[in-house]
C-alpha cells in the first residue's frame, strides 16, 4: 500500500465500510478544487490495489459536445463550456457505478472516457477495459459532495465571467438548479466523501496553470494564461462555496499552497 496520506486514508476508509457491510461495494468520492491532485491520488490507491479498486472521475462522463452545443443554445452560451453542474452525464456515471458493483470475478467492462483534446466524449471502442470484480469503487470530481448554492447570493456576480457574459444570471440560476436537484441525489448515494481543501482560491490558478504546463512541455504564452484565467471562472463559485465548508464531505483534507497535507479531519 502507498504511503501517501491521501491513499492510505482512501483505504482505510474502504477497509473500515467493507468490515461494516462486506456484502456492498464501497462508493468512495474524492473532491478537490482544479488542480489539487485529486484524480493523481485516486490513481495511486487503484494502482497499489489493481484490480480491487475500480477509478473514474466525474470528468469522464462529461457531456458530449453535441450536447452542450444544443444546451448552449436553448438554455445559456455558457454551457459550451464543461466544467460546472449541468455539464455532466450523471446517467451514465450512475449506470457505470452499478456496472462496477456488478462484475463478476474475470468479467470485462468498459469505463468512460472524455478527450479534452477533442472537447468530446471518446469512442466506446477507446475506453478502457475494467477486469472485476471490484472492492471499491472511487470517483473523483471537482463539486462532488458540494451543497446547494444559496439563492439569495446568485444576484451578485462572483467575477468578470458572471457580470459580463451572465448578464441576466440566467447561466448561474440553472447551475444552481442542476446542482440542487440533480447533484445532490448523486452524491447522495456515496458511502463516504473525502474533499481536499486548498488553502485559498489564489493557489487553485496556480496549480492549474502547473498541470497545464506539464502537459504541454513548456511555459503557457500569454493567451493560454488568458484563456485558463476565463476557465476558471466557471468553477470560481462553487469552488470557493466549498471552501467555505458548504459540502457534505465526511473528511477535510487540508492541503497547503505545495499540495501537502496539512491536516485531516474526520466530520
């Protein structure tokens, strides 16, 4: 097993609810802000358990773009853009959880996948294969356990994305919808959630731009960083919402501005 902090929580958390309940596959969700390492950590604990631990995260079932092309259109331009609460396929994260709890021993299925290079869902025939039967299932998501946003805050735009391009507050009112009616019936069916917390939303641009860079193998040029600073600004409510303890997370992993663990509390 890791010892990395966060793996080794992650297991001791699975091993803790199938001692409980051995006759249910565990459904584990890992929130963190863009950038916190929270997709990096699920896959070292799947890796130390291969095949024990099946892993996807929630942007693998993000809308095609065909979708959010048609959403785009009926309901706000905004939604061209993946990332926030109604961008999601909870369909089919749902259907792919069940598929998990089902597999038998030697059986294959497929887990979804979405190209962000493409800004599209990828062919069936490139996702990849899961050889059950699973131990635990762990899916990891930006908003993942987030609570309903408050009603009353949306009037006022939390940067300059929301007061020039949300001018009617039509873009935040139906995110705010999505998330309260559809997320939360979702996250609901998790065993446990466990969500790192960043230190400030400041360290979140950091990070992003960091994980940019080293997929391109080189410094962002002054577009890109404009281009990332409006990407963010789609997660800036909702990520600092949860920073402020609006989530539902059963454990608090305190990160500091490096990704290190600071703290962890149980809730």
């Amino acid at each position: 097993m890791s010892t990395h902090p966060i793996p080794v929580l992650l297991y001791e958390i699975i091993q803790g609810l199938r001692a409980r309940n051995p006759d249910r596959v565990p459904l584990i969700g890992v929130a963190g802000a863009q950038g916190s390492g929270k997709s990096y950590q699920c896959r070292i604990l799947a890796m130390a358990n291969q095949p024990r631990f099946a892993h996807f995260s929630l942007d693998d079932v993000y809308r095609s773009r065909a979708y959010r092309e048609e959403l785009a259109t009926e309901t706000h331009p905004l939604f061209i853009t993946r990332g926030p609460p109604g961008t999601h396929d909870l369909d089919l994260a749902t259907r792919t959880i069940e598929h998990i709890q089902g597999v038998g021993r030697d059986q294959n299925i497929r887990l979804p996948r979405f190209d962000k290079l493409t800004d599209d869902t990828a062919p069936q025939s490139e996702w990849p294969l899961y050889t059950g039967p699973a131990e635990a299932i762990v899916v990891d998501g930006w908003c993942l356990g987030a609570e309903p946003l408050d009603l009353s805050d949306l009037a006022e735009p939390a940067n300059a994305l929301e007061r020039n391009e949300d001018i009617t507050g039509v873009w935040r009112e139906t995110v705010e919808y999505e998330l309260r009616a559809k997320y939360q019936p979702f996250f609901a069916e998790f065993d446990a959630i466990v969500y790192l917390r960043p230190p400030n939303w400041e360290i979140v641009r950091t990070w992003r731009g960091q994980q940019e860079e080293q997929l391109l193998g080189r410094p962002l040029t002054d577009a890109e960083n404009a281009k990332l600073d409006r990407f963010l600004m789609f997660y800036e409510r909702i990520t600092r919402w949860m920073m402020a303890g609006h989530h539902n997370a059963n454990w608090i992993v305190q990160l500091d501005e490096a990704r290190k663990v600071t703290r962890i509390e149980e809730m």
